[in-house]
C-alpha cells in the first residue's frame, strides 16, 4: 500500500471482532458507544495516525486504519471497550491492504450481514465516517474508499433484490411475534429503549400488528414522546418500568446499556411474557431466561432467517458481487494515479521554481518585459508539460516505477505521502 503514496504509514488494516466468530456476549466486550468511539479518535490522533474510522453495530465493531502495526488498532480497541487482547485474539481478525478493502466493499454490500442484504450496516459507516472527518482524521484515499463502499450498496440495492424480505433485526423480531403469538393485535406489547433498533421495531409494530396497545419507556422521556407522536402511542416514565413489565404480554428490549437492565426482580412470574433482547450487551439477566412463564430471545436467534428466504437472498449475490467489482475497479484505477501523484505535484512545483526564476531574470534584464503575460504563458506551458507526463505514467503499466524513479533523478524531486 506503502507505493500508491496515499498514508505515511505502511499498509490500511481492518481490525475487528463479528457475529461469525463471537457469540453475543462477547461482541458486546467489544462494543463503543458514540463517546468511546471519539475518545478513540482522540487517542488515535495523539499517537499519530492520520486516517481511521471506526464502527460498532450489534453484530460487528470494526476499526478502519492506516498503521505500521495492527497491534496499535487493536489496543485502542481494546482500551476504549471492555475487550482485551486475549479474547481478540481468540475471536477478532486482521485483514490488510486489499483484503481489507475488499471486505469493506462486502460489508457495505450487505454481503457480510448476519442476515443477509441487511443494509442498516451502510448507515453506521457513513455516521462513522462523518464523525472522523469532523475530527481531522480522514485522508483522501479514507474518503474515496468509503465514497465507493456507499456507491456501491446504492447500486446493489437498487439493481438487485438481495435486501427481499426481512432486511434487518428489528423487523425479524416483528415476523416472529407474528409468526408465534395468537391474537397479538390484543396483546399488551412494551418497547424499552427508543434508539435506532427501537424505533424501527416499533415503526414495524405499528405497520404489521395493527396493535393500539404499545407502551412506550425510555431513560430520556422526551425521546419516546417524540416517537409515540407519530404513532400516537402510550409513553410511562422509566419509574414504571416494573409495573409496566408485570402487565405486559410482550416485552422488546433495545437500550444501549452496558449492563443488564432487566433482571429477575422486575418480571412477575406467574404470567406468560416473551422477552426479545434486541441490545448489544445484552441488556436481559441471564438467569431470566430459567424462569417459569418466560421465553427469553435474543438477537442472535433473531436474525436467522428461513432456509427458504436465505436461498432466495442467496440467489442475488453474483449480481452484488459483479456490481463491486465494476465499482472497485473504478477506486483501484483512481488508485493506481495515487502512484505518481506525489511525483507530478513535485514536478509542478520544480518547474515553478524555474519559471520564478526565468520571469525574474528577464524582468531584470529587459524594462520592456510584459512579466504578467509572460506568467500566463509559461503557465499553460507547464500545464502541457506535467500532463503529458501523468498520462505517460498513466498508461505505463508495468514500467510506472522506472519512469517516476527516472523523473526524481533528472529533476531532483522530492515527493511527500499524506
């Protein structure tokens, strides 16, 4: 990566931990709510790298870098989460330089989803992305890297049918309550937690349940409020979350804690209740899921879809993939003028330098000398000059490194990385 001169730094890692090799639990160690995320930012600044992005979703957190050395990446991970390299090792992966970048195209693609063609993934790269280049850390290959990954999710969208059915956990929580509960139109249904997941479930609820009994609590009120206007439905204050819990037929849990929230002490046991854990951490006590009358469901159950549906899902994923590849194609030719970049810039500025020179000169020598139209000439000149060179370069192929060590030593360049 080193040679397209596009970081001062080696190669472009990928580092993180997923839903295919870490179970929930674990996931949730490793997860960063939006202040870890910038402290890691913070720290990532202090010690020198320029370009990173960072993403943490209920199914995978994910660190996008340049670096010297992965270990850095995975110790501000490790240092801004609960994680520690031992479980990383055991559970996370590394992935360089092309690898990576071909499985960010697949990520965003929806191709790497825990349900597949789930696109919600594209949205938190580009919350992620928003909030590096507010902080300074974005280089121009970061920007043109993620520009291609969301080109190409738009298009694998809306030129396939891999998103078909159940897209995202939020609505797989509503077709199992549908595919499970008699009668739920009359079922008392309680939404704790009004983030993101939440307010797509209760969107969900709302659309395919025709149910007029949904409560709505939330640790900040206004928030539920704000959504429960839209549907016009029923919001209690956080104190009453026991007693709403005692009541209700259905209970989905989506907050962001990092600790449980609903324990033993909450749920009265001689009523039947589900319970459907939406959070990462899981936010449902673990001993809840032994007691009498309740059914406990978390996201990882969830998001497994019919072998039916899946196959159908399953059957779009050539087209998706020839999508990417027309649009890495397109980053890798942007990538490759990254090779000589560096060397044209300097080019330019080396026969501005003799242009300054030659003008000075001649204004010195001769009273009558338009130096100003002068200027505009020798300008166009070296405009000529540097793009015959760059479309030299361009079309060298195999023989571009010859060609820009050959123009260093004539012209006596030096060449700067970002």
């Amino acid at each position: 990566m080193h040679k397209y001169n596009v970081s001062k730094h080696k190669n472009f890692y990928v580092i993180g931990i997923s839903y295919q090799k870490a179970d929930a639990e674990t996931r949730g160690k490793f997860n960063l709510n939006i202040d870890q995320r910038k402290a890691l930012l913070v720290k990532a600044k202090y010690i020198g790298l320029t370009s990173v992005v960072t993403s943490s979703t209920c199914n995978r957190t994910e660190i996008y870098a340049f670096a010297n050395d992965h270990n850095v990446l995975i110790d501000l991970l490790c240092e801004f989460s609960i994680g520690d390299q031992t479980t990383f090792s055991e559970s996370g992966y590394v992935l360089e330089n092309e690898t990576a970048i071909n499985h960010m195209f697949r990520v965003g693609g929806g191709l790497d989803s825990q349900i597949l063609g789930d696109f919600e993934i594209i949205s938190q790269i580009k919350s992620a992305f928003t909030l590096s280049k507010k902080k300074g850390m974005i280089n121009h290959f970061m920007e043109r890297l993620v520009n291609s990954v969301i080109q190409a999710s738009r298009r694998i969208k809306n030129e396939t049918r891999i998103s078909s059915g159940a897209t995202s956990v939020s609505f797989a929580s509503v077709q199992y309550i549908l595919d499970h509960i008699q009668d739920v139109s009359d079922r008392k249904i309680l939404l704790f937690g009004t983030g993101k997941i939440g307010r797509n479930t209760c969107e969900n609820l709302v659309k395919h349940t025709s149910n007029k009994n949904i409560t709505l609590i939330n640790r900040t009120k206004d928030k539920a409020e704000e959504i429960a206007g839209k549907f016009n439905l029923i919001v209690k204050d956080f104190s009453e979350l026991q007693s709403e819990i005692r009541s209700t037929d259905i209970l989905i849990v989506a907050t962001g804690a990092q600790s449980p929230t609903i324990t033993k002490e909450l749920i009265y046991p001689k009523k039947e209740l589900l319970i459907l854990d939406l959070s990462i951490p899981k936010n449902v006590a673990e001993d809840v899921e032994g007691m009498t009358n309740v059914k406990l469901l978390h996201l990882d159950y969830l998001s497994k879809l019919t072998d039916e549906t899946l196959a159908k899902r399953k059957a779009f994923i050539p087209d998706a993939e020839v999508i990417i590849e027309d649009v890495k194609t397109e980053f890798n030719e942007w990538l490759d003028t990254r090779k000589f970049a560096p060397t044209i810039k300097a080019l330019k500025e080396k026969f501005k330098i003799f242009q300054d020179e030659e003008l000075d000169y001649q204004s010195k020598k001769n009273n009558q000398f338009d130096k100003e139209q002068a200027e505009i000439i020798s300008d166009r000149v070296i405009h000529k000059i540097t793009r015959s060179f760059a479309s030299h370069l361009r079309s060298a192929n195999g023989s571009t490194e010859d060609s820009i060590a050959l123009l260093k030593k004539v012209f006596e360049l030096e060449t700067e990385s970002e």
